[in-house]
C-alpha cells in the first residue's frame, strides 16, 4: 500500500511510516490525509484513500539533533544507493576502516558498498585490494531527508519547506508517532 509522510501539527515533516499505520492514525482522528497515493483501503466496514501525506492533528515537539541519526537507510540515501568503491547498488553498509582493526561505526568511516567489493574487503582496507574510493564519507546536512529513505514524488512540497533545516525528526524515540 506504499508508505506515507507524516507532518506536524505544524506541517514540519517528522517522518515515514507505512501507508496502513497512517491510516491507523486517521480512523483514530489523530491525523488528517493531505495527499494520497491513489490506492484505496478497504476493511469491511470503510473503504479511505491510502494515504501519501498526513498531518498530525496535534502538535509533537521534536528535539534536536544536531547529526543525523546513522541508518542503513540513511547510509543508502547519502551515498545514492551506489557502491562507493565500483559504483554498482549498493547492498551492504561497509566500514571504510574495518572495525576489526579500530574502525568506528561513524558517517566518516561508513558507506555503502555491494556485496561484492564488500565481500572482497573482509577485514582489508580497500587501498590494499585496489580499491579506491569514489568520495570520502561525511556526516551528511540534511539528516531528515536521508531519514526518510527514498522520496514518493507527493512528499516534495512538503519537504521543500523544510530545506536548511538541522534537525532530524524523531517521534517518541522510534521514529514512529506514538
Ligand atoms: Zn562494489
């Protein structure tokens, strides 16, 4: 049923969850649709469209975060989804330096790779099986965006707004409005 933007009270964008917990959350009347993906959902007493978009019917106050939460999704995200030793997808989150010898599990230290060349490294470093990177790892700036994983063509206008912003959404600790 595809997956849905959840915005604040305040149209500030929080996070995504599965189309059918949005819905959860309009028969509960604690959201309102603002967009959907054009499926409908039927139980046996209703049928509402799936929704793409929905805004909280109450304010949610998110903390800051001043780095973006590191996620496989997220690690995906920043590097496109390429592995950044060939360029093929991506399937495996690669420590550059392995953490069998002190490599850390940080954005400067992780990216995504395939799990061939990730397989080829084991516990090497990629410079001692000629592998090469194709750009240095970095602690991304737009932690929410990457937080979302890839984007529905719906959700632009409501990030768009969002643009320069530090902070990472985060509901009740799960990512998930609660
Ligand atoms: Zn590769």
């Amino acid at each position: 049923m595809g997956r849905s933007l959840v915005l604040n009270a305040s149209f500030e964008p929080l996070a995504v969850v599965t189309a059918r917990r949005a819905v959860v959350l309009v028969l509960k009347e604690k959201a309102e649709i603002l967009e959907s993906n054009g499926m409908v959902f039927r139980s046996e007493k209703l049928a509402i469209p799936a929704p793409s978009v929905v805004r909280l019917q109450y304010f949610v106050r998110v903390p800051y975060r001043a780095r973006a939460s590191l996620t496989r999704r997220a690690v995906f995200a920043r590097d496109e989804w390429t592995c950044q030793y060939c360029g093929r997808p991506a399937e495996n989150v690669d420590h550059v330096i392995p953490r069998s010898r002190g490599g850390t599990h940080t954005w400067e230290n992780v990216v995504a790779a395939c799990r061939r060349c990730n397989a080829r490294k084991e516990n090497r470093l990629h410079g001692e099986i000629g592998l090469r990177l194709r750009r240095r790892p970095y602690v991304p700036r737009d932690g929410l965006r990457l937080s979302l994983g890839r984007l529905e063509p719906e959700w632009e206008p409501y990030l768009a707004r969002t643009n320069g912003h530090k902070r990472a959404a985060r509901v009740a600790g799960n990512g998930r409005p609660a």
